[in-house]
C-alpha cells in the first residue's frame, strides 16, 4: 500500500514515497528533492544536471540503496492526504497547491491593498483619533492625551508590521523570485535575450536560473509561450500553449538548448509576441542594451497595449550596462508593469516589489521612532503631547526621512585608490586622437597623393597638364577643398580601416567607463584642487539621498589621489564643511562623509553666495597654484540671472588654471501650495543652456544626467565626435576602393571570351600575320604599249 506525502513548508517541495509492507512492520521512505528529480526524468541527461551541481540519479545508486529504513518518531497530522487511493491524493494536492499560489502570488502593491500602514490603521492620523484632546489649566494650550495602553498597543503592532514587511522581503529574495522576481498572471509570454550569453558557466547559471523559473512559478500557470532573440527570434511554439507535463518538458529542453547570439532586437522580438492576443502577461529577460532606443521601445509597446490587460515584467539580468538597466526600468515604467535588477555580484540590485515594501517598512521604522520621541509626558497612567507637537513631528517625518536608502548607506566610506590618473577627454584624445596615432585619412593618403600640375615646357612651347593613369589613381578632394589624384594602395587601406576599428573599439571602451560609477554622476574629476559645491535647497528634499549617496561616490571613488578639498552646501544660506581647504586623507574623507549625513534641505538655490566664497575663500591664492577645479552638482537654475553668473565666473577663471564644471541633475520637481518656491524656474532644457552658457564662459565641462542615465556629457561627445570621424574616415576608403573597382569594372571586355583565357588569346592574336592588302587596279605603263 503506498501513500504519497508532500511536504509544501517554504515552497520547497519534497516528495515521500512510503511503501508498507506486509512481510516486516518497517516502513522504506525515499526522500528526493522534486526539482532534480523532474529534470532527471524528463530530461534524462545527467551530464547537464553534473554541470549544473545536482546530483543525478546514476550518482544514487551508489553504495547505498534508493530506499533506506527508518523508523518514525513523528507523524504530522494527515490534512487529508492520507488516504487509500493514489489519484484522490494527488487531485487533493493539485488543489491544494493551486489555493497556495493564489495566496502568494501576488504584486506587492497588490498586498500592500490589505498590508500597508493605511490599510491596517496604523498611521498617525489615526493614532491621534485614539486620543482625548484636553486643555493645559496652565498655559491654556490643547494637548492630547492617550492611555499608556494604547500607545503600547499602537507601537506593538507597528513592530509586527515591520516584522511582516521584513518577512515578505525576505520571500521575495528567495529561490527563482529573488532572480526573476513574482511572475503575474496566467498566460506567460517568456521573452528570453541571449545576446550576451557566453558560452561556459555564465550560460549554465543562466540555464539553471530558468529551470527554476519553471519549476517554481511557471508551472502553476495555465499557458505558457517561450521565445528567445538576439539578432532574430527564435519562437519554440508558434501559438501559446497549454501547460501539462509535455509543455513543461519541451520548455526544459528548449532552455537546455539556448544558445549564445549577437545584437539585441528587442523591437522584432516584442512585435512577434505582442501578436499573442491570448496573453495576459509578458515577461521581458534581458542581459544587454537593447539595439533600438528606449522611445522607439516605449511608443511602439504603448500603442500595441493601448485597451489591453497585459501585465510587463521587465527583468535585467546579471547586467553591468547602466544604459540597460535604464531603458528596461523606463520601458516597464512606460507600460505601467514591474522592473527587477539581478546582478550575480549583488550590484545594482532592484525590484518594483521589493522596493514598495522597503519604503513602506521606512515609514512604520520613522513613525515609531517618533511616537517614542514625542510621547514623554507621563501623568499617572496617560501619556501627554502638545497637538503642534504631534503636528511638528509628523510633519518632520515627511518627505526626506521617509525615503529609502541604499544597503550601508550610512556605513564608513570604502575608499578606493584609482588605479589611472584622471584625464578630460580633451586631454586624453592628445594622446590617443586619430590625429595623434597618425590615423587621419589625409596622413595616410599623403605619401600617394599628387597634385595636378600645369606648367609650361619650353621645348614643346605650350603649356602641359598632368594627366590621370586611369587604371591605378583616383580625385579625391583634399581637406583644404582642393583635388589632389590619389595612387590607391589597396593593402594599406585595408590595414588602416583594421585600425580604424581597433580605434573605435577603445573609444567605446572610454564611454563605458564615464558611463559608470561616480563618473555616471560627476564626470571625470582631474584636477588636484578640488571644491564640492551641492545645491540642498528644499526643491531636492525628495532626493537627498540621491545626493547624499552621490557625493560618497565621488568621496569613496575619485577624492583619494587629490591633494585638498572642501564641501559647500548651499540653500538660501552657504554651510561650507570646512573653513578652508583640507588635505584629501582618508581621515577627512570619512569626516566629510559624516558630515553629508547631516545636511537638510531648505531655501533656494542662493549658488552666487556659494561660488563667491569658494573663489575669495579656498581659492584666495589661486594664482600661485595649478590645476583647481570647482564641481557644481545641483537640480535646477541660479537664484541669480544667468547673464549675472557668467560674468562674474569669466572675470575670476581668466587667466588662472581654474574651471568651474556643472553637474545638472534632472529631477521632477513636485510644486505644491505648502513647499517654498524658488526664485527662479525652468524647464530642464532652459536650465541645460543657461548651465551651458556658465561653463563655457568658465571653460569648463558639463554634464546632465538624471534616474533614466546620461542625457548630454562634454566629455563623452568629444569622444563620440571622434568615433564619427573614425566612421567618416572608414566611409571615403570604402569609397576609393569602391570607385576602383567599378572603373576596371567598366572596361570594355569582349563577351565571347572567357575572363581567364582573355590574355591568351589576346596574345595569339596579336601573333597571327595581317592579310596584305590587295593591288590597286593600274593602267598598262608605256613600255608595255611598245612591246604589245
């Protein structure tokens, strides 16, 4: 008789097999992990599972039996599985099984319906309803007063609220949802990106990544379409299909055989599986940039979802490409569906879900500190607070204090050395420009180019041009707008495009590396002396951890190597760290961090008054020193006219090596009736030029960048400038060669003959002997007359 036990604790399921037999009153049980053992069976192939680090059912048999004895110490309660037919029980735990995943899958904003702090009453508004407002018989003002037990009550189910958020988070970083995140709906279209998918142990942890994807969450719904792409789509079924154990076994073996491509097509990718009218939900993986940009990407899904319920879960996966992570998180924005960040390493982890709670835990964590904070007054067994207090603090709490911070963000500093000393890339062209490597297209041309000549030559007593040799030169136009006719070497131009393409690879390598980091933020920071100056005027109260968590980038990454520094922040009123310049020690850096941590948002953006006193201040003797810098990084336009600011900014950099640099950090800035406004306001693209204006009369950089990535950078289009000249160069070779061929293509050739009998035959014709001409009639001669 047998009986089939599954135990569900977790979601980690384990199949017991019992057998009783009626020979002997010991039971065999065999514990086997299911996940393995579907792969086993429906797979067979153990050299994957061996790969991936599972044990096999060959490796079983070992020396010890597939069933083994022992005696129960326990027995659970049956729940109703325990029965006498095997098809009842595994119908009860189908249904089973599927009341569990109703339960659990759902979208944390979806949860937070029932679970957030409004939802379960547990804000302070709703504290304060609690309490009993009475009038001080001193001073005559309101207070309001609570009962000791309700307060306690009101702060213990605020811990046990935290504790619930602590405990979905942590289910959420668990099994295949901490890799993929909680897949919604019932009708799955899974859109896998293989584009940057090597061969090795990267695609078998990817491999086995999507395994679980499909043992886990996949397998529970009801259809199921798989598509893979890189430079062209690869569909494993031409319609969705509906989940049973040959779909799940197709779909194993369909992720078994992925393989590694080139390009990223998502628009051909998400045109061929939006055509899928029967899906309900679309799970986007992808682990490179996407060939087309993010506006191509957004208006083409927003216009085919346009009355249709379909749910978008854009998943990054192991993926280092800030560009990337961008346009997944704003194209699952766009749609209105859900984002999350995997990364192996633990980097740039994120996740709509996890987020959501991570804000929500935030806030219970702020108002409980503050509930204790504000209840100090004890009468008897009341606990007493002033209404303005109450007020204050709740207001205190909002918005800063609320927001979510990145892991260890008020941790010490890592400091780092960098490893290459800092250069614009004004400065770095110098050294690897084409003109510096001697790869301008005019250098390479120049041994073989001639110009025409027009002279006259005396003995022949009339002027003479050069002429072109048709076979083996072209006219090129110089870069001075002159003609020059050019021998083309074709060995030497293949040789200098293979360099032209070595070139542009380094440059995209440069980009790259100003595209991460604290370079995403504030650029390449070269000079030696360097002053900080953040913009903390109370427009930037919603992104102070933004700012706070940007300057420990710039602290940890790229302060080390210089020799002084300073911090000021500025509002309406200027908070310099220091009184002056401090040496950049690993001591005053952790200093200054600390220091960060304690800014607050308030006033305008007073930037004059800041740059002034940095100038006269820590930059009193910036005549007798080199290389000073000063970095703005801020969210929006001066108090202070533009006009105003450039002026004063091209009168103090002249003739002294110091630069004033703008980071412009484009936020949205949300204006309401209760939040101060500032003196002056502009759209992002008004505040870019204005900012633009300043630099230059400073002959500095600037730099915009905001959540989506890098939207303008002085020192990345100076190298995107010079890969476009690359290209330009590459394109005019191509052209001379081209010309070349279609010239001896257009060569009059004898269609009778063959081309490789064409110089034979030339040659024999050339040897055969012309027919002599015939004799002209003549009249009979005189002579001959007299001798007739």
């Amino acid at each position: 008789m047998c009986f089939l036990w599954m135990d569900n604790c977790n979601f980690s399921f384990s199949c017991l097999l019992i057998c009783c037999c009626p020979t002997c009153n010991a039971m065999s049980i065999c514990i086997m992990d299911t996940h393995i053992r579907k792969m086993a069976q429906l797979l067979d192939n153990d050299q994957f599972l061996e790969k991936v680090g599972v044990t096999t059912k060959s490796s079983l048999r070992g020396d010890h039996a597939l069933w083994q004895d022992f005696t129960m110490s326990h027995v659970g309660p049956d729940n109703g599985l325990l029965v006498t037919h095997i098809n009842k029980t595994q119908d009860l735990l189908r249904l089973q099984m599927k009341k569990i995943q109703s339960k659990k899958v759902q979208t944390t904003e979806e949860w937070l319906r029932n679970y957030s702090l409004e939802s379960l009453q547990l804000t302070l508004e709703h504290l304060i309803n609690e309490g009993n407002i009475i009038l001080n018989s001193r001073d005559g003002v309101e207070e309001i007063e609570f009962t000791e037990d309700t307060v306690t009550d009101f702060e213990s189910r605020l811990s046990e609220v935290i504790e619930l958020y602590q405990q979905r988070i942590q289910w959420l970083l668990q099994d295949s949802r901490k890799v993929f995140g909680l897949i919604k709906g019932t009708k799955v279209g899974l859109v896998v990106d293989v584009s940057d998918m090597s061969y090795g142990r990267r695609l078998l942890d990817f491999q086995k990544d999507l395994l679980c994807l499909i043992d886990e969450q996949l397998c529970y719904k009801k259809q199921l379409y798989c598509l893979s792409f890189s430079t062209e789509i690869s569909p494993l079924w031409e319609s969705p299909k509906n989940i049973n154990v040959h779909v799940l076994h197709e779909a194993r073996q369909w992720i078994q055989q992925l393989e590694p491509g080139r390009g990223c097509n998502l628009l051909k990718a998400l045109k061929h599986v939006l055509t899928m009218k029967e899906l309900n939900s679309l799970v986007l993986i992808v682990g490179s940039c996407p060939d087309q940009s993010l506006e191509i990407l957004s208006d083409y899904a927003q216009q085919c979802m346009v009355g249709r319920e379909l749910q978008t879960h854009a998943v990054t996966y192991d993926c280092s490409n800030p560009a990337s992570l961008a346009v997944l998180k704003n194209l699952a924005e766009a749609v209105r569906g859900r984002y999350h960040c995997y990364s192996s390493k633990g980097e740039n982890f994120d996740s709509s879900d996890v987020h959501l709670l991570l804000q929500e835990s935030q806030k219970a964590k702020n108002l409980l500190k503050n509930i204790k904070q504000t209840f100090r007054r004890r009468i008897h067994s009341s606990l007493i607070s002033r209404i303005a207090d109450v007020s204050t603090e709740f207001a205190n709490t909002a918005p800063s204090n609320l927001l979510p911070k990145p892991p260890k963000h008020e941790g010490p500093l890592v400091i780092q050395t960098p490893c290459v000393l800092a250069k614009t890339s004004t400065d770095w062209l110098k050294t690897n420009g084409l003109k510096a490597k001697k790869l301008n297209l005019y250098q390479v041309l120049a041994p073989n180019a001639f110009s025409p000549v027009e002279e006259f030559v005396p003995i022949l007593k009339k002027t003479v041009s050069s002429t072109l040799h048709e076979k083996a030169m072209m006219q090129f136009e110089w870069y001075d707008g002159t003609v020059k006719n050019i021998h083309v070497d074709l060995p030497v131009l293949y040789s200098y495009q293979k360099l032209l393409s070595k070139m542009v690879r380094i440059y995209e390598k440069r980009i790259d590396w100003l595209s991460v980091a604290s370079r995403r933020i504030w650029g390449s920071v070269c000079e030696r002396r360097v002053v900080i100056l953040v913009d903390i005027s109370v427009t930037n109260s919603m992104y102070i951890i933004h700012i706070q968590h940007s300057l420990r980038l710039l602290l940890e990454e790229q302060m080390s190597n210089k020799d002084y520094f300073n911090i000021i922040a500025f509002g309406s009123d200027i908070v310099p760290w220091q009184l002056e310049l401090v040496p950049s020690q690993p001591e005053n850096l952790q200093n200054a961090w600390r220091w960060v941590l304690n800014l607050q948002c308030k006033g305008s953006r007073n930037f004059m008054s800041a740059l002034r006193r940095a100038v006269e201040v820590d930059f009193k003797d910036k005549d007798k020193h080199k290389s000073q810098g000063l970095y703005l990084l801020t969210t929006g336009i001066p108090d202070q006219e533009t006009h105003t600011v450039s002026a004063y900014v091209a009168e103090v950099c002249r003739g002294f090596d110091l630069q004033l640099h703008v980071c412009l950090f484009s936020v949205m800035e949300d204006i309401d009736s209760d939040r101060i406004l500032p003196a002056r306001y502009a759209n992002p693209t008004e505040t870019a030029i204005a900012f633009k204006e300043i630099v230059q009369a400073a002959n500095g950089r600037f730099h915009w960048f905001g959540e989506a990535g890098i939207f303008e950078s002085d020192d990345i289009t100076i190298i995107v400038s010079e890969m476009e000249k690359a290209n330009n160069y590459s394109q005019k070779c191509a052209f001379l060669v081209e010309s070349l061929k279609q010239r001896s293509m257009n060569q009059p050739v004898n269609p009778f003959v063959p081309e490789g009998d064409s110089n034979v035959l030339t040659k024999k014709e050339k040897r055969r002997p012309q027919k002599l001409p015939s004799p002209k009639p003549t009249a009979l001669s005189l002579a001959r007359m007299h001798k007739q």
